[in-house]
C-alpha cells in the first residue's frame, strides 16, 4: 500500500500497548496476489530496536531487492560516490531511494502529473500506521475516496480541484448525511496531500459547506414486540451464535466500532465495560446490566466478550424476525427507553457514552414510560409480553 514500490522501511508510532512500534518495508522480490511488491512488518515494544531496525533495512537497499537488475559501471559510481558522500556528513542511516523521493516529494509540487492511486495507497497506509484508525475506518475511506476518483475520473493531482469538490455536495439522489460523509473522507485525503505530503498548495474543500442534514426528527428504533422478535430470531439462527452481540447491542447501546473492545462481568453487580471505538476511548464507560440482559445473556452462555456481527448474519437475523435495519436502530432503541425510564438525560448520556445534547439531537425518540417498562420486562422463555412462561412443547 505504500506510495513507493522498491521498500524503504519506515517506523510508525501504533496504539497497541504491548509493542506501539511498527517497522514496514517492502520486499520487491517477493509479491502479493495484487501484483505489488510484498509488504514485510515487524512490531517492537521498544522504539530504540526499532529505529536500529528500520536503519539496518534501509542500509540494505543498495545491494539487496535488485534481482535481475543490470547495473552498468556509471550508474554503480554513481551510487557508491552518493553513499559516500551521505556517510562522510553523518547520514549512514540515510538510504538513496529514500533521499531521492522525499527530495521529489518536496520539490516536485509544481509537477502535478503523479499518478492519484499510488497517493490514495499511501494515505490509506498514513491512516491506518501512524494515525491508528481503525480497519473498519480505513474501509470506509478507501470505499469513499476511490468511488469519488472513478465518478470524476481523477487521474493525476493535477485532476484534484475545486470543482471536483462542488459534485460531492450536489449529487442527486444521495441523502445529505451520505453527501456530508464523502466531502469528509475526501477531505481527509486532501488534507494527508496538502500537509503531510505537501503536495498541493491550497486545500481544495476549504471553505465549502458541508450538506446539512436534518437533526431532532423522528428516530428509529424497535417496538418492544418487535426487540422480543428480534431477540427469538436470534436465539435460534445458528444455535444462538449471534444472541450475546444482539443482547449487548440492544441493552447496553455500545457503538459498532465499540463492541469488539466490549467487556462483560457478571458478579454482584453485571457490568459491561465499553472501551475504544471510532472515539479512541473518550467514550470508555461502565453500564450495568439490566435484569433482562443478564437473562438473555445466560442463555447464551454468559460470554466475557461479544464479536461485531457480521452484515450476513446481521441480515438473516433480521429476516427471521421480519424487521428493517438501519443504522444505529439498537443504539437509538437504547437510550430511547433508558430515557422513557429513568427521565434522567444526564445518567443515559453517561450510559451511552455521548452528550445530552447529541441525545435529543440524533438518538432520542420520545416514547412513554410504560413502552421503556415492557422493554426492560423481555425475558427468554415468556410467552409475549403478558409475563407468563411458555409451556413445554
């Protein structure tokens, strides 16, 4: 995914705790199924090894990588007189190839005629190496960014201007939000050319209004019928494979970028520690567990952590139960009958890890009490919402 294709080793700063540094490197001997050289990584807890790393591969550039590549007597002069010249100032741990492209980086701003894949390639290496973002996050970019390319026909940064920019906002038959969250993926990219790579002078989207998308509508969420349904749906697709993420998904409220980093406890007081997501852990929370949760989750065999479900499994699901999805349906069902129970805008806020002002802007639909009751009454093995069991079949 780099930007060049022959290897030089570079060092990122990662948010693993264990070892938080990365050394990546491309070997141009070997190849992955896409046909680009093969991306080689190795992590380090300590960025002193690592920095010794990264230097050790770059040292190895002059003779290693150049199978089948004939050098002739000027240009091997030429490469040893530059490496002595770089070592006699103090620069051993500086390789050529390095040396000529952030040379070209830096000087050949005016030369707009680079080729766009190579830069989207490497803007998604930045995001997900040295700023950390999340796979899910770097998808969306990817999928965002070259769907934009191919409509404008993008071909080189010469082709990155403003008016590409104006048809992100005005695309017909696209909902404002999805409009907002392309101009904000391709602003990201823009903003990786103008400053960290340096290779645009001015910044395309500046100044250009995203779509307003319309807050405090009516929200979707579930009936409480309809989360019984739900929750049958899935305790039966796949022996109850999904039911604890769909249970912790509905009683607990967590984002989709937060589930995978979503602990559950279940002594004296059941708790779910909901860490990370798309937030980097200003969000980190402890919510307890309902009574209904706790049930649920037994049935499903009281699991520590839950997987993100997949959007297969997801679909079956909610065909068995008869209903639509939607973004953040379960998340919205949540803080809506928290709310309708506890009246409490301040603790749901707490509970759902965001702003009281985010809740009635974007999450919170209005409903009574006694819909948030018959929500907080599902248990498995009752028949309806009546609170009779179900008799043995």
């Amino acid at each position: 995914m780099a930007d060049n294709q022959t290897g030089a080793a570079k060092l990122y700063t990662t948010t693993r705790k264990d070892t938080p540094y990365q050394v990546m490197h491309r070997d141009p001997t070997r190849r992955e199924k896409s046909g680009r050289a093969k991306r080689v990584v190795k992590w380090f807890a300590d960025k002193d090894e690592a920095v010794k790393h990264r230097d050790k591969i770059n040292e190895q550039l002059l003779t290693e990588g150049a199978v089948g590549v004939a050098f002739d007597a000027g240009l091997r002069g030429d490469a040893i007189a530059a490496r002595r010249e770089l070592d006699a100032k103090g620069h051993m741990g500086v390789s050529l190839l390095w040396l000529a492209q952030n040379h070209t980086a830096t000087t050949a701003a005016a030369g707009l005629d680079r080729p766009i894949g190579p830069l989207v390639e490497a803007f998604l290496e930045h995001k997900e190496f040295a700023e950390g973002c999340s796979a899910q996050t770097v998808t969306n970019l990817e999928t965002r960014v070259w769907a934009w390319i191919e409509r404008e026909k993008i071909a080189s940064l010469q082709d990155v201007r403003r008016e590409n920019m104006e048809s992100l906002r005005m695309r017909p038959g696209v909902s404002a939000h999805g409009r907002k969250n392309d101009m904000n993926a391709v602003s990201s990219f823009c903003t990786y050319l103008f400053d960290e790579r340096k290779l645009i002078t001015h910044h395309p989207l500046k100044g250009l209004k995203r779509p307003k998308t319309v807050t405090g509508g009516k929200k979707a969420i579930y009936t409480p019928e309809e989360c019984e349904g739900l929750l049958k749906a899935a305790r039966g697709y796949l022996k109850g494979k999904w039911l604890g993420t769909i249970v912790v998904m509905l009683f607990t409220g967590p984002r989709p970028s937060e589930l995978k980093e979503t602990h559950l406890t279940y002594g004296k007081q059941p708790l779910a520690r909901i860490e990370g997501g798309k937030l980097r852990g200003r969000a980190n929370r402890l919510v307890k567990l309902l009574p209904a949760a706790t049930a649920w989750l037994r049935v499903a065999g009281s699991p520590a952590k839950v997987e993100p479900i997949n959007a297969k499994a997801r679909a079956q699901i909610m065909k068995l139960a008869g209903l639509k999805y939607s973004t953040d349906v379960l998340r919205h069902s949540f803080i809506s009958y928290r709310l309708a129970i506890t009246k409490n805008a301040g603790l749901v806020a707490i509970e759902a890890g965001t702003s009281e002002d985010v809740i009635f802007t974007n999450y919170h639909r209005p409903l009574p009490t006694g819909d948030g009751r018959r929500w907080e009454a599902l248990r498995p093995g009752r028949q309806g919402l009546t609170g009779k069991k179900s008799r043995p079949r």
